[in-house]
C-alpha cells in the first residue's frame, strides 16, 4: 500500500467534506447490482496483482489500490469512490459459456473466446507484458489453447498496444493467424498520435495521473479502469478490415455479426454480435460512465449525434438477439431488458447533450455558459452508467460547441485578448498587486469559491511564477476541487496541477517505438519533419532534396520553402541541391532515435550526392518537441 498522506498537505475542507456527504445522501451508493455484475463469473484473480516486464520493473500493479477497501475518506467523492471499488475489481471471468474476461490487468479488458481449435484474442491491452500475464492467466484455468484469432474493436493504444504479448507477428504475416479491426484502423491507429502526439502525451500526465501517488488524497483510478499500464507498446497490423455493418464473419468457427461505428468514440470502431453467444460486444461506445466527447487529454472533438444514432441502431440490430453486453472496459451486464434499457440511456445521453447544447447555442448562448445551464434530466442523471465519472456535461458541452463554432464565441472583445502571461501582468496591475490579489484569493478560499480562488492564482502565477504563496494557495484551492469531483481525469489534472505548482515539472520524455515509427507513410514521416521545422529561422532559406528510398523503392522530393517542408511523391528534382539515397528502414531507426544519422552515414546506410552541407542545413533547422512543457506556469 502506498503512503496516502504524503501527496495532499491538506485534507477536505468542511465545504467540500460536506459536499461529499450531500452526494451520499443523494445517490444510493449502498446500491449493489453492479457489484453483483462486476464480480459475476469469477474464476481467479492474479496474486499478488503485479505484472513484471523487462529487468523486474513493475508495469502493472493492482495491490497499490488496496486501499480502496476502506471506508470513503472526505477527500474524495463517495461516487467516484464507489466506481473505483468497481473498477478495481479484477481478474479471469466469464461472461456467457465459451467467452471469457481478463479485467483490472489494465486499463482496458481482454476479451477471449473460445472457438473450435484455439481462442480469438479481443483487444490485447496496452502492452505487450500485461496482455501476456492476462492470457496466462486465461490459460492456467481454461487449458494450454493457442490464439486462431485476434480482433481490435477500435483504433485507441489500450485496445491494440500489447498484441505482440498475445501473437506472434510472423504467424500473422504467415497467414495462420488473422486479425480483425475496422476499415481505416491502422491508419487512424498510427496518426492519431502523430502529428500532435508530445503534446497529448503530456497532458495525458495529467488526465490519468499516472504518476500521481495511489491513495484517500491521491490518484484513485481513471473512472474508465485503474490507470495505464507501464510496458512496451507494439502493433501488429490487421489482416482483415471489416467496413460493412450487417458483415458476417466466422474466426475459428466463432460466427459474429458487424455494425461499423466511426466517428464514435473513435474514428475506426466497430460493435458485434456473437449469435451462437447471445453476447454483443459494444466495443468502447457504452461504458460504465458518461465518456468524453472532447477528451481533456486533446483530440479532435467526437460526434455525439453520431454516437447517439449508432446506439439506436445497435438496439434495432441487436437489441432481441443479445442476453449478455460487454464492452472493452468495465464489467458485464446481462439480461436482454436490462441490455436495452443501458444502450437506451446512453443513446439518449449522447443525444441530450448534442442536441441540448445546439438548442442552447442557437439562443445564444456561447459553450461556458451552456455548461452551467446545461443539466441531465433525472432519468439519466440518476443513472450509475450515465454519470461523469469520465466525461463531465461541463467539458463535453464546450467541445459539442467547439465543434460547431470554433474556439471563438462570437464576441470582438475576445477576439483579440491577450494571452496568459500579459493578461496575467495586466489583471495584476488592475487589482492592486499581489498582496491584493492574495488577500482576495484567501478570502475566496475561506468562501470555498475554489474556482475563483484557481483562476485569481492562476494570473498570480503567471504575472510572476517566483510568487511561492500563489502558488501554494492555489495549489490549496486545486487540491480541494479535486477532492470534490466525480470525474477521475478532472481529479487527477487538479492533483497533477497542485503537485507542480509546489515541486515543478519532472522531466519527461517519449520517444517513438521503431514499429511504430516503421508504419508511418513517407508523407507522415516528411509531415512529422515538416512540424518540426523552427520556421522563423528558415526564412527565406530554398533547399531542394530529392529522396531515394532502395528498399521501398520510392522517390520523393522535399522542397523548403518560406519555412514549409514541401513534399512531393513520385517526383525528382533536376535542380535540387542533394539527392538522398538511403533505406526507409535506416530512417525508422533514426526517427525511433535508434541509430543517429552520423553512423547511417558513417556506415554508408545514408548516401548523399551533391551538396551535402545543404542537408545538414536542413537538418539544423529541425527543432526537438518538448515533453515536459510547462502548464500551471508561463
Ligand atoms: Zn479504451
């Protein structure tokens, strides 16, 4: 168990310790039919709940959660108490005769099913080590049987990251083996992380607090699993693209019935039915919480209208054929009314919130004001599975506005505002200095107006990062917002923003995998140098370079030009300054950082012809993402 008291200098306030108990006696949190669901079928739990990779380092590890045994403490929402008693709930179930559930050895589930001469694999985890230990486990009371099949429900890392635990690659390239995923997976999979990927990185430091110590005053969980699992992440891309809803497909002798789902909660997802099972699998788009429609993490805004209707239609499809629903996080539910009674509330939840928020927008009303507006009607507020354990109505009304409206509101004098660090200094000076603005902040903090004592610190801070009292104070102020939320990602960002308001950023970094790096297009791979460009020291500089991959046999021409890497395929240049000649795989070890371009050159694996010193150029004007940007201070 880990040390609780050292993360939170304080415990809740009484405004929030109240809070907390209002929301105890408003839901019925002794209610146990999803306890009841959650353990249903339970064959065996790993002991201890450790997953090992490489050297010993532990990658996963359930034992730290212990404490959520114990009674609710005041600093936290006995709601999202409750939801990661059920979300830490772990080990080998089974959910009808013949399919069977790994869950809590991850953040995501292993679904396994039985067919006639091994076992089809759905969605394998975030890495590799974790979805081994889970098929071991799997295997130690369900017999020694090989994976004939593996299938990805969508195109999100927990959800593929681990296959390689799970499958050997050369048995699928082999063809023995066939994987599954829906049209446009691998592409989405793959870019998805691309172009934006440090910055989604960082800021899922925050979202999921992985680093954030366990416990009553810590991280406590994500409200869709535990937390993220620390191994190493591969892929092993799809060898059969399912793009047809209505498609029928037979793995292993395992007949399933497809319905497509992009732009869901991922662009490439698909739920199915397996008709011999009465058991339908709705991927991630019904979870156990309200999910995000704009993921605080950063992504493109998602469609609820869309996630509503591919819900309504799963219904109609599958709403008479299914006695068993489970999705790739969370428990079960069985029992065909009580299937069609979930997918019905989770229709209508994604639906209220898109429909409610255009209603609210087209009166006028702009995205931070629709999200105070903006309530669930009873019958989906009181509901366990619609609540923002998650998502919150709050940040998911502000994306639904996004997406149609943009980041603007409409109004002039936020068109041109400045930004942080000058509105901080200017917001100061107008009242009265710091010591002013200090004082006010603590007199908010004893109103428990802990919005406004986080926004007042926020300029503070800004104006001048050196001012330590700000800095604890709204440090202070974070740490009881987090206490009192029932979203997990919104506790863990209040958590993670009081941790480096007091200790500063830790150093970071992610470097991409070699595999990863391997399933790029050239054009992602030249876009990825493209944005790395440092443009204003590009200037008015021209370079022309034509490329020459030997073992893809590809040509290629990259032009600068006004500070744009401009790359076009199937071209040479006869005016260029330098022609690379080298193989694309000698360039997926230096982006992976594998081999540094001064041994591929060394070892003539990189060739140059022409003006050499051109490219080097080029390449000094590349500038490295930062991994570990700071965000609670200028
Ligand atoms: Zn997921």
């Amino acid at each position: 168990m880990s040390d609780s008291t050292a993360i939170g200098r304080a415990g809740a306030t009484e405004r929030i310790a109240d809070a907390n108990d209002a929301v105890r006696l408003e839901l019925a949190i002794e209610d146990r039919e999803d306890f009841e669901d959650a353990r249903r079928g339970f064959v065996a739990a790993l002991s201890p709940a450790l997953v090992r990779g490489t050297e010993g380092r532990v990658v996963w590890d359930m034992e730290s959660y212990s404490f959520l045994e114990e009674e609710c403490p005041d600093t936290v929402n006995p709601s999202l108490w409750r939801q990661a008693q059920l979300n830490a709930i772990h080990g080998l179930f089974e959910v009808v005769p013949g399919i069977y559930q790994v869950r809590g050895l991850d953040l995501s589930n292993m679904t396994i099913v039985e067919g006639r001469e091994g076992v089809l694999v759905i969605d394998p985890l975030i890495c590799a080590e974790t979805a081994a230990a889970a098929l071991a486990l799997y295997r130690e009371h369900r017999g020694p049987r090989a994976v004939t099949g593996l299938l990805y429900t969508h195109s999100h890392v927990d959800h593929f990251g681990g296959a390689l635990g799970v499958v050997d690659a050369a048995d699928v390239a082999a063809g023995r083996i066939p994987v599954l995923a829906p049209e446009g997976f691998l592409e989405h999979a793959i870019s998805e992380n691309v172009y934006a990927g440090t910055a989604m990185a960082r800021r899922a430091e925050y979202m999921f607090g992985a680093a954030l110590q366990r416990g009553p005053r810590g991280q406590v969980g994500t409200g869709l699993g535990m937390t993220l699992s620390t191994g190493s992440i591969g892929i092993v891309p799809p060898t059969r693209e399912i793009a047809h809803t209505g498609h029928e497909e037979t793995v292993d002798g395992i007949a399933m019935i497809f319905q497509m789902t992009p732009g869901s909660e991922a662009p490439a997802e698909m739920n199915f039915l397996f008709p011999n099972h009465r058991a339908l699998c709705i991927a991630e788009n019904a979870t156990h919480n309200l999910h995000n429609i704009i993921t605080p993490r950063g992504a493109l805004v998602r469609d609820a209208r869309m996630w509503s209707r591919y819900l309504g239609e799963a219904i109609d499809l599958f709403g008479e054929h299914a006695d068993a629903l489970f999705a790739g996080h969370q428990w079960p539910r069985w029992g065909r009314e009580r299937i069609v009674e979930m997918l019905a509330k989770q229709r209508d939840l994604y639906g209220y919130l898109h429909d409610q928020t255009l209603r609210l927008l087209n009166k006028g009303y702009v995205g931070s004001e629709i999200a105070e507006l903006l309530e669930l009607p009873t019958g989906l507020a009181r509901e366990w599975h619609c609540r923002e354990y998650y998502g919150t109505v709050s940040h998911n009304v502000k994306g639904i506005y996004e997406r149609y409206m943009g980041w603007f509101d409409g109004n002039p004098a936020h068109l041109w505002s400045h930004p942080p660090e000058q509105a901080a200094t200017r917001y100061m000076r107008a009242m009265g200095g710091a010591d002013a603005v200090l004082e006010e902040g603590r007199r908010a903090f004893a109103e428990g107006d802990y919005r406004w004592v986080a926004e007042l610190m926020s300029h503070a801070v800004f104006a001048d990062p050196s001012n330590l009292e700000a800095r604890e104070l709204e440090a202070r102020a974070l740490e009881q917002l987090a206490y009192g939320a029932e979203s997990a990602p919104w506790r863990n960002f209040f958590l993670m923003g009081a941790r480096e308001l007091r200790e500063g950023v830790r150093e970071g970094g992610n470097t991409p995998s070699r595999e990863m790096v391997a399933l790029l297009s050239t054009e992602q791979l030249f876009d990825v140098l493209a944005i790395r460009i440092d443009g204003p020291r590009a200037g008015e500089l021209r370079l022309s370079f034509n490329w020459i991959f030997t073992d893809t046999d590809e040509h290629h021409v990259l032009m600068l030009s006004n500070g744009v890497l401009i790359h076009s395929a199937n071209r040479q240049d006869s005016h260029a300054d330098a022609t690379v000649v080298v193989e694309r795989a000698a360039l997926n070890e230096l982006f992976a950082g594998i081999t540094p371009m001064t041994e591929l050159l060394g070892e003539g694996r990189l060739r140059v012809e022409g003006d050499a010193a051109k490219l080097g150029e080029l390449l000094g004007l590349l500038e490295e993402p930062d991994p570990s940007f700071a965000i609670v201070t200028p």
